[in-house]
DNA sequence: AAAGGTCAGACTGACCCTG
DNA sequence: CAGGGTCAGTCTGACCTTT
C-alpha cells in the first residue's frame, strides 16, 4: 500500500492500496459528500501512517490518500451514484439533506476553526478540493512560549499555566523487571531515574520566569539545596491513594517487601507519612507545581546581596500571588489549605535530609557507583551544608 | 477535565477528569495488569488533548492520564474512606441543603441533632463553631483560663491572647562569667539552659487549648519531635536585630568567637542566617508564639488513629484561625506576610535536625554529660527518627 | 463519591457481491 | 479487477451498579 506500507490488494482509486486504505477513502469520499469532514490532527499535520498507526489519525490519513492520488476521478470503473446508500440509521432518510451531520456538529461544541479541516467543496467537487482543504490547514502551534518578557507584569493565571507547563514531567525508570529484587538492582535503577529526573528540574528551573535573572552563583545554590525536595513532592504527589506503596515510576513502584530489600526503611516511614497526608489533603497537580517551585526559592536564603536578594523576594513574592490565586479561591476555608499545604515543606524537608544522608553513606561505601550527575548534585548539596560533613 | 479539557464528571484515579478519560485509563489499567501496552504514537509523543482529538492518539492520552497524576488507587477493590465523614460539627445548613439530607441524617440515628455542614454557604459560622469545640475543652491553665464555659464559643482573639501568657518566658542562663570561655564552659551553660527550658516547654504544651485532649502517646510524641524547634523559634526570635550573634539568654550571647569555641560553626551558619531573616522580617511576638504552636501540632502527622487524628486537625484549625486574626488583617499583603513566615519552618525544621545531630554526637562521645530532662528528650527525639540512627 | 461494569454507537477492514 | 456493500471486531463513553 502506498499509503500504509500494508500489503495492497488492488489499484483502488488511482493509487496501489490496501482494503483498509480503500474502505477509509471510500468512507471519507461519502462522508465528504454530504457535507465537510471534520477530520482534525492532533499533532502537526505529518503524522507517520503505517500499517499500526493509519487508525490513529484520519487528517493525515486522507491527507495521504490524496497525496498518493486517490481521488474519484481516478476510478478506472465509475458507478453510478447509487443515491446514498442509507444505513441502518433510525431517523431520517437518505435523500439530501444531512440534519445528522448538522446534529453532530452542534453537540460538538464547534469551536473556532482551530486545525479542522474541513472541506466546504460541494459534493462533485471532490479530491482535488478537498486535497487543498486538507493540506492548507496550518500547524496548531502546540505550545504558546512562556510571556518572555522579563520586565512586563505577567498575569497570574498565566505564570501558574506557565509553571503547570514546564513542571518536571512524570518519568519512566526502564526498569528490567525480569530481574530479580535485590538491593544491586532496585538502588541502580532508583539512581539511575534519579538522574534522569535532575536534568528535567535543571530545565525545569531554567523555564521557572525569574529564575534566570538571578545570578549564575545563586542559581546553582538554590538547585542544590532543593532538587531533592523537589524529587520527593513529586514522589509524593505520585504515590497518593497508594497505600505503604512509593510509586518512584509508573512502572517502579516499591512496596514494603523492597523497601527493606532496598534498605529505605529508615528513610521510608515519614515519607510514607507524608504520603498518607498528601492523600487525604487531595493535593492537586497545580498545588503540587506550586510547591515545587515554592521549595526551590525557599531552599536557602541568601543574605550577603542586597540587589540579588531583591530578586529572589520577587521571585517569592509572586509565588505567593500564585498561591494566593491558586488556593485562596477556594470553596471552603482556603486559608486553612493553604496552611495546611505549607506545612508540608517542614516534613518534606525532613525527608530530604535523611535522603540525601542515605545516599551520602552508599557514595562513601563505595557499594555502588552514583550517575554523573547525580554524584554532582550530591557534592552541591553537602556543600550547601544540607547534610553533615564529618 | 484536566487531560481532555471536557465537562469533568468527578475525581477518578486521583485526577479531575471526564467519563471518557477515566474509562480509557481503566481499560488501560486493565490491559497493562497483562501484558505492557502497545500505543504507538503516531507523531512526535506531543499530541494535542482535547475533546475532538483525544480519541486520535491512545499513546499520548495515556502519557498524559499520567502527567496529570492518574494512578491506580490500590490494586484492586478500593475502599476508601475520606474520613471526614462526620464529626462534631455544629454549622447549621437551614437554607441551602434539601430536605432529604437531613431525614437522611436523622435516620443515621447521628447523634447530634443538626445535619453535617456540607453547604459551603456557612464557611465562616462553621469555623467559628469548630474553633468553639477546640477550645471547649477548658485547659489546666494555672494563670488566667481562656474559657470556663465548655459550650461557649471563644473569640480567636482571646485564644491568642492565651497563647501569648503561656509561650515559654526568656530564661536567663546564669552563666558563670568570671569563667573562661571554653568548650566545656560554655557547653555546659547551653545544656543547662536547654534542660531549663526544655520544662518550660512541656508546661507550655499542656496550657494550649487543646492539646490535652490528645491522648498520652501523641502528646509525648508531638513533644519529642518539636522542642528543639520551639527552642530554636525562641532563639531566633532573641537574637533578632543582633548581627552574627545568638542570644541563647540575655546573659548568654554568642558571637563569632564562643560559636567557634563551642564549636558550633557548622550549626551557627544557617541559624545565623535564619536569624537575619527574622530581622528582616521583623517578626513580631505574636508571630513567634503561633509559629511556635504550629511547630509543635505540626512536628509529625499520626496516621494511625482516625479520632485522634481528627482532634489533632482541630487543634491546627484553630491555630490557622489564631494565624488569620493574627497576620492576615494586615495593612499590606498579609497573604504574603503570612508565606513568608511559614516558609520560615522548613528552616526552623533544618537547624534542628543539624542540632539534634550534634548534640547526639556529644552524647556518645562522653565529653560531657547531658542533663536529665535534655538527655531524656534527646532520646525521644532520636526515638522519633528526627535523626539518623547509625 | 469513586470504583468497576455495560452496551449502543462509531470506526475499521477482511470479505463478499456486482458489473 | 475494482467499486461498493456487509458486518464482526474493536474502541469509546454515557449510563448503571457496587462498595
Ligand atoms: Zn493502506
Ligand atoms: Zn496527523
Ligand atoms: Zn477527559
Ligand atoms: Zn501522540
């Protein structure tokens, strides 16, 4: 098939084809004649069609189609129009009108005509308009850039946006499951996304609007002394409703049983307290992203620098709008959320330190090698004096 | 819905979400317990979300169910219980709940006569009552009780003004000071001093409203787990407006040159600095004294017990009430006033950590004895994983 | 309220019928 | 052979039942 790479059964509609390629331009040539086809791409309009993905994506299917040539005119064999074959549709008859379609797109909502592509040709008018339709409808631009502007007030709503954008994403650890739970394993691969994971919040960081206008000294200190809290309310977020369960992936999750094959057990229970408070706080993804960047700024305070320190208070100071917008329009007893959410940085803090003692003791054991920049972050953050130097 | 942005139909799978998304997800879930999934996307792993599009790619809409949060609950048959069911309340909902709650209620055989407050109308009512069933239960109180009439419900301001009479007076150290400054000297002052206060504490403790009513063992344990923080809110608070110096009394204040004597250089950093930030602030006496309380009822969370863990967030409900009358009728940005001093405790909770360390390192070095109140509070805190346990 | 189950409707494509 | 219909299989999500 020229179309999906899947063995072709014919020369349909002027292009080599498999049955399903041809059922879908078929389908598409009827629907397109009684109306436009509201067919929309989800991404930008390339989309890969193979024999896997054809399903996934009719715009950029029939736009192949009409790319390889498929079109009516083409048919070697025409028939004649057999009048719109009704289906088993209860309502209303074949003829002209299409009240159904008409139906369908009012229940949608109809929203601007953001990428849908829709061919308004008439019905004779069929592939080369319909081509042209398709293959002009621009890209849908998936992500505005953050308001750059560092000087210009951003309004709330869209730093919280902003930030909800660019929060470190939930990571798989690739995880070799066919291995057996010992220690070895479990903690190789528990650094391994570790380090995975601290290059999303290095970038993370970077995107926080602010953050770069600090200096390059301030900048790293805050990192170090807060990439660990900002794992763990992640690992907390994530492992809420997940009863003694610390769900490090979605597809590492460790219960009791390796927990103590990993040796966490020390370290395990207040986080898993703290887990248990996060689920019945029903913590949300945007509380959660605030607290994250609340940790960061908040990670150390930085007296010597009078400019410098002026910044970061910006930076705080519109935090706390994001919180105050966040959380004070709430329902019922706001405040008391927003206390009971910044209670929580104590706790996390804890759990941190006795992280980062953990790890500290495996460096210096030498029972396993730390990723790179893992045993970098680790060095910032004892020097940052967050763990005892002895 | 946060992933598909459609109507949302409730809270599935720890995620605001629609119908569709929470039955995808499951039907996920479901295929992934055997066997992992297949989803290929067919773009660039970037796909557009929304109403029209979330059928076009499973992958994406996967990967996004899980950047939103969602996870499986617990394996399987999940009962969960909110928790918050029903309590004392005494907000009444005249107005707005239909009629078939109450007779519901009623037949619950719910020993309180009035309906649980669901309305979000009485928000205010309903935390003035709840402030009234704290305080009801009338302290020790060995000055001026704050309340005699059980039922009667107490001003916020009163309760503040109670927390201001029994916060724990300044000591002096009485320390001797034609000795000289020596390690053992000075030392010796600061346990003597701590053990002094630490009775102050404990008597502080049984006077907050209620605190009493929490059972022994949680008592004990809130203790154990917060004194050295109370004791370091005390600190800090002394020493504002001293540069580089730590007023542990007023006849006993470090500089530069006794912190590194008592060898308390590697502590003293970040206090020093947490004590520059206190300046800054100019946190007032009231502040300290409610950071003090919020530090004790939030030095750990029990998760054990329902009811004791209820009475608990009601003693932090007052106190967040005690914090809005306090700070949040400020003249300007009391929302970020009142940050900026919570986001003093993950601090406060760092410092101690460090000092419960090295103070524990003197322990089991021998070089001095500790006293008898200190050294039993040292062992409960060291008992409450406060510290790590080589 | 939030799990899990249900099933009509929509889409797909292997297969069949027809010219 | 190719256009076009058929319909079982699959996915979806509004609605229902259970806890
Ligand atoms: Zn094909
Ligand atoms: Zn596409
Ligand atoms: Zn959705
Ligand atoms: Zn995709």
């Amino acid at each position: 098939c020229q179309i999906c790479d899947d063995a072709a059964s014919g020369f349909h509609y002027g292009v080599w084809s498999c049955e399903g390629c041809k059922a879908f331009f078929k389908r598409s040539l009827q629907a397109m004649s009684s109306g436009p086809v509201d067919y929309v791409c989800p991404a930008t309009q390339n989309c890969t069609i193979d024999r896997q993905r054809r399903k996934s994506c009719q715009a950029c299917r029939l736009n192949k189609c009409i790319q390889m040539g498929m079109s009516r005119g083409n048919c070697r064999r025409e028939r004649e129009r057999p009048g719109k074959a009704n289906r088993k549709k209860k309502g209303d008859d074949a003829q002209t009108s299409p009240p159904k379609v008409r139906i369908k797109e009012e229940k949608d909502g109809n929203r601007s005509p953001v990428a849908g592509s829709s061919s308004t040709a008439a019905a004779a008018a069929a592939a080369a308009a319909a081509a042209a339709a398709v293959v002009a409808t621009p890209p849908p631009a998936p992500q505005a850039p953050p308001a750059a502007a560092s000087n210009e007030p951003v309004p709330i709503h869209t730093l919280v946006a902003h930030l909800m954008r660019v929060d470190p994403p939930v990571r798989h650890a690739n995880h070799d499951h066919s291995l057996p739970d010992t220690w070895e394993n479990l903690t190789a691969s528990l650094f391994k996304l570790a380090d995975f994971e601290l290059m999303d919040v290095i970038t993370w960081a970077k995107n926080i609007p602010g953050y770069s206008a600090l200096s390059l000294k301030l900048r790293i200190h805050l990192l170090e002394a807060c990439w660990m809290e900002v794992l763990i309310i992640g690992l907390l977020w994530r492992s809420q409703n997940h009863k003694d369960c610390l769900m490090f992936a979605p597809d590492l999750e460790f219960d009791r049983t390796r927990i103590r094959i990993a040796e966490l057990e020390s370290i395990s229970t207040p986080i898993l307290r703290l887990s248990q408070l996060f689920t019945r706080l029903h913590v949300t993804r945007e509380e959660m992203v605030l607290l994250r960047v609340l940790a960061l700024i908040n990670s150390d305070i930085c007296g010597d620098n009078d400019e410098e320190r002026s910044l970061q208070e910006d930076l705080q100071q519109s935090v706390h709008e994001a919180f105050e917008y966040t959380v004070i329009r709430r329902q019922r007893q706001p405040l008391s959320r927003l206390l009971n959410l910044l209670s929580l940085l104590p706790h996390v803090r804890m759990a941190a330190m006795l992280s980062l003692q953990q790890i500290s003791e495996i460096k210096s054991s030498l029972r396993l090698p730390l990723e790179d920049l893992l045993n970098e972050m680790m060095e910032g953050s004892t020097k940052a004096s967050r763990t005892m130097t002895p």
